[in-house]
C-alpha cells in the first residue's frame, strides 16, 4: 500500500505550509500529493506550482470538477500538467454537488453518472491525439451545421495514458467508476465496512469491463492526527466541525451523499439529526451530535502504533492508496504527522 497526501483547498491561511508539507511528503517518498478545488482555488495552478517545486511525487486533482470546464478544456490541462512535470500527473474527476454546480457554474446537475461518462469518454479520446469528434446525449462535436470542425490536441503528454480517477460515494457511481476509470477517490471510508460501501460496487464494474480490481487504485482520504492513545476522544473531537459539515450541511436535505453514506455505515439516526441541527443553524449541535465512532473509523487518530493497526485494517480491506490529511495546528504538527505516516506503513509492514 502506498501513501498519499491531500492538501486540500488553497487560501485558507497555509499556502506556505502547505507547500512545505508537499515538499517533506516527496522527500519521505509519497506516490502522491492531491489538490482540491470547490469554488476558491482551482486546483490546476496549485498542482503547476507544487509540481514546480518538487521531484518525484506525482501531483493530481482531487478533484477537477465536472461542471466548471469543457471535457476538451480538461484534456489539454491534464497534457500540459503532464508534460511541465514529467510524467507525474493524475487526472481527478468528479461532478461536485447540486449546490456549487448549479449555484456557482451555472449548470443543472441532472443525470450526473451519464455526463460523467462522457465527460470521460472525450477527456481519454482528445488525449490520444486524433482528431477529436463525438456524438453524446450532452456533448456533440463538432456542433452540427456550423463551422467547427474537428482538430487535434497539438501538446504531447508525457505519457500516453494518464491515470484518471473518479470521486465516488454512491454505489451506481462506485460501479461506473470501476467500469471506466482507473482509480476511486473516496472519502469517510471505514476499513470495517469499505467492502459493503465501496468494493464490492467497483469490483462489479470492473467485471462489467471485462477486469479485475489488479492494477485499480483503491484511493481513500483520511485525515490523521498524531497524540497520545489516551486522549483518542479529545483527538477525535478536532473533526466534529469536519465530519458535521459534510453529513450535516454538505448538498440539501434530499440530496446529501455524505449523508447517505453515513447511513449506509449504520448511522442512520445519528445522521439525521446532524442534518437536522446543521440545516436549522445549531452547527455547534450538529457537531456535537457526531459520534465519537463514526470518527474515528473515518480518521488515523493516536500513537503510531494505533495508527499502523488502523492501515494494516485499509490495506486488508482493499485499499491500494491511502491518501493522509495531516492535521495540526502549526507546520511543525502537520510534519511530525506526515512522518507519523511513513513510519506507521513500515511498522504495519506494508512499506
């Protein structure tokens, strides 16, 4: 199993820090540094600058929306990423959420699964370099009966296939990104119930395709936070505000998918009532209504030998990738945690 991290979303105060930490993460060998992006940074110049300042870890989007750029569009930043950092790209992909989809890019968010398709369909066939043309139920190019005509992408990536992953919670999304993609990134993951929630979804679409889950990136975040076992509880407490947003206040009441994920684990009531709270504005009561197991079986929390019992849990579930946001209060913390990472994967034995 191997170690990523994610630096999440630019501009909250520690673009310094986060570079730092990037650059510590490829100094202890990390496959790989994630970038988000939501409706603040976008995600591929954060991923041109960290790239440019580091040497072997790869860089990849996690994740570029669906709804804020043209699949063409998306094409030529994963071949110039690819290219300007040599070969150390991966392509992130995911449709976001009603709320900043249609509220921020002004697109309708209907028929996710099928536009993601696509989107994938002409993302993997302008990268190989002929001339792109295609006739969707949401894209069509050339449009009919005007000048267009189809051209090629002029850059050459470094690679001919850039790894491309989905974001995915639901179980038909799960199914379609094993059928089409080369990887999932998945969030809130539990090690006890990943297997109901997740693999058993991918594995049916990668039979679908005709593959097996060998050579599939099984790529969950976590975050992690390095303390003292006896103190899980307080340790777990830093992420009710985390935890609440998502289950809580993350999509409407009708369409949560963090919410229904949480139900899908057996916390059914519990989610409900964080919903509850957070939508009337107790945000407070919302975290508070977290519970305390449903952190810590969605987070690396303690010693590092908690920690690396927890990883030997990921990696017999399944998981190929295990993606740490390290959490801490300075630098100092959030690189004693990263190092806490590397060393917990060599003492599971799984370095």
């Amino acid at each position: 199993m191997q170690l990523g991290i994610n630096l999440g979303y630019w501009g909250a105060g520690m673009d310094a820090d986060n570079l730092a930490v990037a650059q510590e993460a490829d100094r202890l060998g990390y496959a790989v540094c994630w970038a988000a992006e939501a409706y603040g940074s976008d995600a591929a110049t954060v991923l041109t600058w960290v790239a440019a300042q580091t040497e072997r870890i790869d860089v990849g989007s996690a994740i570029f929306q669906i709804p804020a750029r043209q699949p063409a569009m998306t094409a030529m930043t994963a071949a110039t990423l690819d290219s300007l950092s040599k070969g150390r790209f991966r392509l992130g992909l995911g449709v976001s959420g009603p709320q900043v989809s249609e509220g921020w890019y002004g697109v309708k968010f209907d028929k996710p699964l099928a536009r993601t398709r696509e989107y994938v369909e002409i993302v993997r066939k302008a990268m190989t370099r002929e001339r792109l043309s295609y006739e969707g139920q949401h894209w069509t190019l050339p449009l009919p009966g005007g000048p267009g005509k189809p051209i090629k992408l002029t850059v050459h990536p470094q690679r001919e296939h850039i790894p491309l992953y989905i974001a995915a919670i639901g179980p038909k999304n799960l199914e379609q990104t094993g059928e089409i993609a080369d990887g999932a990134l998945l969030i809130f993951p539990s090690a006890d119930h990943l297997e109901d929630t997740a693999i058993r979804h991918l594995r049916a679409g990668r039979e679908k395709a005709g593959k097996t889950l060998d050579g599939f990136d099984v790529c969950p975040t976590l975050p992690l936070a390095l303390g003292d076992d006896k103190d899980v509880t307080t340790l777990a407490d830093t992420f009710r505000p985390y935890t609440a947003l998502y289950v809580g206040g993350m999509g409407s009441r009708k369409q949560n998918f963090y919410n229904q994920l949480a139900q899908r684990m057996g916390y059914e009531a519990e989610a409900a009532e964080i919903q509850d709270k957070y939508l009337s504005g107790d945000k407070q009561g919302a975290g508070a209504a977290v519970p305390h197991d449903l952190i810590d079986r969605t987070t690396l929390l303690g010693s590092v030998d908690r920690i690396a019992d927890r990883m030997k849990a990921y990696a017999a579930a399944g998981v190929t990738t295990l993606t740490l946001a390290p959490a801490g209060f300075t630098l100092d913390e959030r690189l004693a945690a990263l190092r806490a990472g590397t060393e917990a994967l060599e003492r599971a034995g799984l370095a």
